[in-house]
C-alpha cells in the first residue's frame, strides 16, 4: 500500500478532475519511475494492473471495474494513453499529463528518480534543513536516516515501512525554488454499492451533497422506464431540497423506494421529482414502514373505515331503541 499520495490541487482544478480522478492520477504520474515497460508499436508504456491500483490504493476502491473506469476517465480527459495485452494493462503519460508536477520553467517540483526498484522496502533520503525551510545537500540514497532527521521528510510519498511499490524519491542539487502551490492529501468518499455508468446525467462528484440521492433515484428510474430522467437546473434544484427536507442519510432510500410505488397518478407523471418533492415526507413514513400507499390502497382502507363507522352507528341505534323500549315497560 502507497502511505502518502500528494495532489496538485491546482492541476485537479485546471483539469475538471474529481477527487477519485486526481487520487488516481497522483499515483499514475509515479508509474514509470517504478513499473515494467514495454516496447509496443505505438511506443513504450508501462505496465500497471487493476489489482496493483486496488493493492496500492485500497481507500479510492475495491473492485477492478472502478479502477479501469477511472483510468479511462483519465485517458479521455487527455493525461494518460491506455494499451493493453492479454494479461495487464498499459499506460504511459501525454504531454498534458506529464506538466502535472512541473514548473513554469518545465523543471519538476517534486523530482524523482529515473528507476526505482519494486519489492524493496522504500529508501529513505536524508536531508539538511536551512532556516529557509528549503532542501539543501541531500545525502546519499539508501543509509538510515539520523535519528535527529525528520519522520515524514518534505516530498516522501511513501513511508520507510515494507510496500510492494518500493518507490523512492532521489532530489536533485537546485536552487530554493519559488513558494511552491499547495497539495492536498485526499481520502475519496465511500464507493457506490454498483458501478455507476458513464452515461448517468447529473452531478459527477461524489463529494456532491445530491450525487448519492440522484444516483440512486436515477438508476432506479432507468431499471424502471429504460431511460435516464432529464438533468436540468430545477431538477437540481428540486434534489437539493429533497436532500434538506429528509436528510442527506435517508434521501437516497426514499428517492430509490418512490420509483417502485405502483400509484396510477405517480406512473402517468413517470415518478417525477416534483410528485415525490410534494409529498416527501408521507414518502418517508412509507419506506420506513416499508408499505406503499396508492390510491386504491387509499379508496380500500376509506371504504373499510365506512363500513365500520356505518356499523357502529347501527348498533348504536339498536342500543337506543333497545333501551327506549325496556323503558316504557317499567
């Protein structure tokens, strides 16, 4: 497992890149200081498995189909080229992908070493700090830090304890560089229960408050009607307020449950947002207690109500007349 992954946020921005996206392509940007290459007629690329990322980062996801997607989702988005053999896939950076940890100049921010070796526990690099807080004269690679020598040294992506990755980071002699943008170290959200398809309309950022709610109503839709519901600005609008009027935790079970009610004025309007936004809350009750009421469930239970309310009242007369009766003979 990869201990530290760092993120140029201003890159994950400049890009359109979610949090899973940039998590990922942090990672791929250090493939081919450490990974196998291969000589194909398209070039050299890199080998790099779906299971490898799912070993090296199990907090972005568990399952092949995710990894794939989001290396897809980096190809398509012009940082990475994909190739494949029968065993493993392929990946080497584009133009674009390779100015994700470069300066202006077109030197690297973060150097790292042309070849780490895979297996071996990471090497650590020992450093001295100026009052600058710049790097200057790093030691040799691969001796012990000294024991008055930083934990988590500036730009050490991994820790010293045993991976499988094995990358080190070997930093060149340079000037103290300019006040460098600021990275983040991002924890993705949970990963949905099913893969979500590429083609789902709506909020793509799983940190989105209605992401969790509209996939969940979206996918129930097109299970339902074989059709994606329309995305738009008061659709958007209408999903945030389901989400504050029920919660962010129960939202999406409500929103999946309404598609499955079988009420014929739900099913002529198709289960749109503004029937369930109207009545969410009587939604609500009915997931939570697991019973649907449709119209004709309604018209039952009121003619049940009407029957026993014309009963009571006949026997309430009988009572009455009854004991008028047994008055007049005293």
């Amino acid at each position: 497992m990869q201990y530290t992954v760092t993120i140029n946020q201003a890159k994950a921005l400049e890009w359109g890149l979610n949090s899973q996206q940039a998590l990922l392509f942090a990672f791929v940007y250090e493939v081919p200081s450490w990974a196998n290459s291969m000589k194909t007629d398209a070039g050299i690329f890199y080998t790099l498995s779906k299971a490898k990322i799912i070993e090296e980062l199990p907090l972005l996801t568990d399952k092949p189909d995710t990894a794939y997607r989001l290396l897809k989702a980096l190809s398509e988005a012009g940082l990475i080229e994909l190739s494949s053999t029968s065993s493993v896939t392929l990946i080497r950076l584009t133009a674009k992908g390779k100015e994700w940890n470069r300066k202006q100049d077109g030197s690297e921010k973060y150097p790292t070493s042309k070849k780490a070796r895979v297996g071996k526990k990471s090497e650590v690099v020992g450093r001295k700090k100026i009052r600058s807080g710049s790097e200057k004269s790093p030691s040799e690679v691969g001796k012990k830090s000294d024991p008055r020598s930083e934990k988590s040294p500036t730009n050490q992506d991994t820790s010293d304890h045993g991976t499988n990755q094995g990358t080190s980071h070997s930093l060149q002699d340079a000037p103290a560089a300019p006040q460098q943008p600021a990275v983040l170290a991002v924890v993705p959200v949970e990963t949905p229960r099913c893969e979500i398809p590429a083609d789902m309309p709506g909020p793509k950022d799983p940190s989105c408050k209605t992401y969790k709610s509209w996939a969940n109503y979206a996918m129930a839709y097109r299970k339902r009607y074989d059709a994606w519901p329309v995305w738009n600005a008061r659709v958007a609008g209408q999903m945030g307020q389901l989400v504050d009027r029920l919660g962010v935790a129960v939202a999406h079970h409500v929103a999946a449950f309404f598609v499955g009610i079988n009420d014929s004025k739900l099913i002529n309007g198709c289960h749109g947002l503004g029937d369930l936004l109207a009545r969410a809350e009587a939604y609500h009750t009915q997931w939570a207690t697991n019973r649907q009421m449709n119209s004709t469930t309604a018209r039952q239970l009121e003619q049940t109500q009407a029957n026993l309310n014309a009963g009571l009242e006949a026997a309430q007369r009988i009572m009455d007349r009854a004991g008028g009766q047994s008055n007049e003979f005293l």
